[in-house]
C-alpha cells in the first residue's frame, strides 16, 4: 500500500525534479510561440500530429514525404519565418488518433491532447494503487520530470503508458484487451514489437494474435480512409530515411535519444563497437524483462524494469518516451519497493534536460537510463525481494 507519509530524502527528490523541469521548460522560452515552440507554450511536436491530418485529408499527404515542402505547409500555417525542423514518421494508421485533434483550432487542440495524456498517466497510477490513496501519487506522476518531457514534447506517452500497463497486467487474464492495447501500441511499431518479443517470451502467445488482427484492422480503417498512397510512400521513403537518421548518425535528428547506442556513437566509438554494446544491453533488457514479467507486474518495481526493458533494447528511443514508465518509476521515487536506485533517481531528474545536455556535449542519459534499468533489475531480483510473492501469498491466506 502507498502510504502518504514521505522521508526527507522523497520531498528532495520531488522539489529537485520540480526544479529542474520549470527551469527545461523556461530555457525554451515558451513564451515565443513562432520559436522553439510553435503555437502554444507547450506541445513542440504535437504541430506533426496536427498537421499530418490536414494535410492528408486535403489531398496534400505528399508533403509528409518531401522535407522543403512540408516545414514550408508549417511555416505558412504558423506565420513562422524559419524551418521548424520537423518532420512525421509515424504510420499512417496513427492519423486515426490524430485526425479528431486535427479537426480543431491548434491551441484547443494541443491543450486537450496534453490533457488526454495526462489523465491516461492519472489512470495508469490508479489501476497500479490497487485503492491506496491517490491523488498525492496521481499529482506527482501528472508533474514528474518525464511527465513534463512529454508535455514539452507533445507525445502521446500518457496514451502508450495506459496502454502498455493494460497490456502487462491482463495478458494472461484477458488476452483479448491486451492484444487491442498492443494494437494502440503499432502506432510506435518499434516499442510495439519489443512489448510484444517480451510477452511472446514470457508465454503470452494469444494476445499477440489479437494484437496482430487488430493492427491490420486499423491499418486497413486507415487505407479506407487516408489511401494506400501514404502507406507507401511511409514504407518506401519514410522508414528509409528515418532508419538513416540512426545508422548514419545524425546526431541532430535524434539529440534527445537516451539509448547505449546514442552516447556511444556520440561520444566518438565506431559504429561496429557501439552496435555491439548495444546488442548486449539489448539481450540484457530482454532477460531482465521477461524475468520480471513472472512476477506481479502492478508492482512498480517489476513494471519499471519491464517498460524501461522495452525502450533501452532499442538503438533510439527519445526522453519523451520516458513518460510510458513515469507512474512506476514515480512510485519507486515515493518509496514502493523495492525502491528507487541512486541511478534511477539521477536519470528521472535529468531527463527533461535531454537537450540541454546536448548543447554542452553531454549525453549522460544515455547511460544513466540503461544504467536505471540495470539498478532496477539488481533491486527487483536480490533474495529479499524474490521472496516477496511467496511472502505476500502468505499474508493473503492468513
């Protein structure tokens, strides 16, 4: 049970991330919406999920695939002088969550999108409390520094973190919605599959299965209603360049990745060296998350290494997706065992100064964040906490 009553040590490390998230988001100058940020003082990228839509609806979905094009669609529709530097890499069937935010004004529109992700972490708190009191932890969660990365941001890790949690808890209880929530998960298809390799592993064969049928459904909804067009141009010219952006190295297009690969490449290995270090963070990710899938995967222990599992085993993931595991890893903070590690602490902390850190050529969170998962492992799996289940069983019989 959570109980409300926090050490000095928590009210620190909640004071520190409130800091350090006010002060990522000032140093954004959020207040000069035709800057950084565009159109709101918060939601950077949500102007791609927006647009897209649009775009595509109005016959226009060739401007996604053609860089000049599209940045000047957003520049015009912004009343921006300079390139905004984004670009949608997305499948299409993702424009079915988007389409119904496009159809407002964008300032309404990003505000309810960050709304609807907020209150999806709120949900994903409460189901992990099991009836424990809940709006002092739903608070913390809702403003913790990965909360607000994705807030900055504008993506949709409110939506995946509900999704994904679902997903863990009813796979073997009801595959049937676990494999709907993995269907929602296809809208991010990398972090999609590694869920699904650490449930295929674990014995959770069936929701896959209707994970897979529910995916083609939306993708065939998606054709009926945006055209085989944009499928092909994602396949053929989207997946290529954006799978460039990693093996190339384009440090600038993903400057906010948190992965073993990234600080790698960025702090001058050869390629061959980090691809190798990051196979071997990979294979360990995978065993440390199918090994806690055995346990009880409510707890935030066991959840945090699962959902932190599937993101580092990926050569890119961004600070933003960080968000998916921001109700576990806030409970771990507020003292759930097996409590939150030195490293984990450190990581959830700094990740909303991803690029910040980057200007000073720093890339410590793509150590600090594996090197989180791999404290949470050693915390989760120490004799005292193996014997947890057995204790708790025990207790439930008396």
């Amino acid at each position: 049970m959570f109980t409300p009553t926090l050490q000095r040590r928590e009210i620190a490390i909640l004071v520190g991330g409130a800091f350090i998230s006010a002060l990522s988001w000032l140093a954004m100058i959020p207040w000069n919406i035709h800057g950084w940020m565009i159109g709101a003082p918060l939601g950077r990228d949500f102007v791609n999920f927006w647009m897209a839509p649009r775009l595509v609806l109005a016959g226009q979905g060739a401007l996604l695939v053609d860089q000049p094009a599209y940045s000047a669609a957003i520049k015009t529709a912004f009343q921006m002088t300079r390139d905004p530097l984004l670009i949608f890499v997305y499948p299409p069937h993702s424009l079915l969550l988007f389409a119904p935010f496009a159809a407002l004004p964008f300032l309404p529109a990003v505000l309810l999108w960050t709304a609807a992700n907020l209150a999806a972490l709120a949900l994903t708190t409460r189901l992990l409390l099991r009836g424990s009191p809940v709006w002092g932890p739903i608070l913390v969660v809702c403003l913790s520094p990965p909360a607000v990365a994705m807030m900055m941001y504008g993506h949709f890790g409110g939506l995946l973190a509900l999704a994904t949690t679902v997903a863990l808890i009813e796979a073997g209880r009801r595959p049937w919605l676990a494999g709907l929530c993995l269907a929602v998960l296809s809208m991010k298809p990398q972090f999609a599959c590694a869920i699904g390799l650490i449930l295929l592993l674990s014995g959770h064969w069936r929701c896959l299965a209707v994970g897979a049928l529910a995916t083609l459904a939306l993708v065939a909804a998606s054709v009926g209603m945006f055209g085989i067009e944009v499928w092909q141009r994602f396949v053929t010219i989207t997946m290529p360049v954006q799978s460039a952006f990693i093996t190339q190295f384009d440090a600038k297009m993903i400057e906010t990745s948190v992965t073993a690969y990234f600080a790698a490449r960025y702090s001058g290995l050869p390629a061959g060296a980090a691809w190798i270090l990051q196979g071997v963070v990979s294979a360990a990710c995978l065993a440390f998350a199918v090994a806690a899938m055995r346990r009880d995967v409510r707890e935030p222990g066991a959840l945090a290494v699962i959902i932190l599992g599937a993101l580092v085993m990926q050569p890119y993931v961004s600070h933003y997706d960080l968000a998916i595991a921001a109700p576990a890893l806030a409970l771990l903070v507020l003292g759930r065992a097996p409590g939150a590690a030195p490293m984990t602490v450190a990581a959830w902390l700094l990740l909303p100064m991803a690029r910040i850190l980057i200007v000073f050529d720093l890339p410590i969170l793509g150590v600090l964040v594996p090197g989180a998962l791999f404290a949470q492992a050693m915390r989760l799996f120490r004799p005292q906490e193996l014997a947890l289940p057995r204790n708790r069983a025990l207790d439930v019989a008396a």
